[in-house]
C-alpha cells in the first residue's frame, strides 16, 4: 500500500512509509522479570516461511538469534526489559511455539498487522 502511495506523491504530495513494532511483556504473570529462556519459539514475517528458533540462554541471547535467524524482522530489548520485534515494511508478524520466558505469550498464534504512516509535504 506504501509503495502505491508513493507512486502518486507528486501529484498528492502525500507519502506514506510501512512499519511495524509487536511489544513482547516485561514481566511474566507471577510478576518476575522475564528470562528470555526459550526452545522452539517460532516466528512469521508476513508470507514467508516459519523460522523455529533453537534454544536460547538470556533475553540478550534470544535477540541475537532472533537477528541472525529471522529475515525481515529487528529484536531489541525495551526499556522495561521487554522484547521487541519490529521492520520497516509493515508486514505482519507472528510469534508462535513455545514462547514462555519472551513475553509474547499473550500474542501468541495471532497475526500482528503493521501501520502505514502518511505525511504530506505541506504538513496539512
């Protein structure tokens, strides 16, 4: 949708960009920070193939492997300890398997749809 937007810019002045961000939990529900401890947590990028990551040993070990297995997607660790999981095309992203230990177990299963942003140049 971004990209038919932007075909018209010059005749609208309007632009548009894709994004997306999924917000995993800071903490679990017995209310401990999460460990970041997984083994087979699974995640989709809009159409593409399902990667299943292997088993992880920290929070910061499970956004490294999200970075390194995971095409189309960016982890990074909030400011509350929480996961993130965000691109700059706005395809939506879904978290599956085993995700106790992420914070994504409220999401579970459901797709995350990204956003599309709209600018116009004279800042009406």
């Amino acid at each position: 949708m971004a990209n038919v937007i932007n075909e018209k810019t010059a005749e609208t002045g309007v632009t548009a960009s894709a994004y997306n961000v999924v917000q995993g939990d800071a903490i679990d529900s017995a209310g401990s920070a999460l460990t970041g401890i997984t083994s087979g947590m699974q995640i989709t990028v809009g159409n593409n193939a399902t990667v299943t990551l292997g088993a992880t040993s920290s929070m910061d070990n499970l956004v490294e492997t999200i970075n390194r297995d995971v095409d189309g997607v960016t982890a990074s660790i909030g400011d509350k300890g929480e996961l993130l999981l965000t691109n700059d095309t706005g395809e939506a992203i879904t978290v599956g398997g085993n995700t106790a230990g992420s914070g994504m177990t409220d999401i579970k299963g459901t797709a995350q749809e990204g956003f599309l942003a709209l600018s116009s140049a004279d800042g009406s």
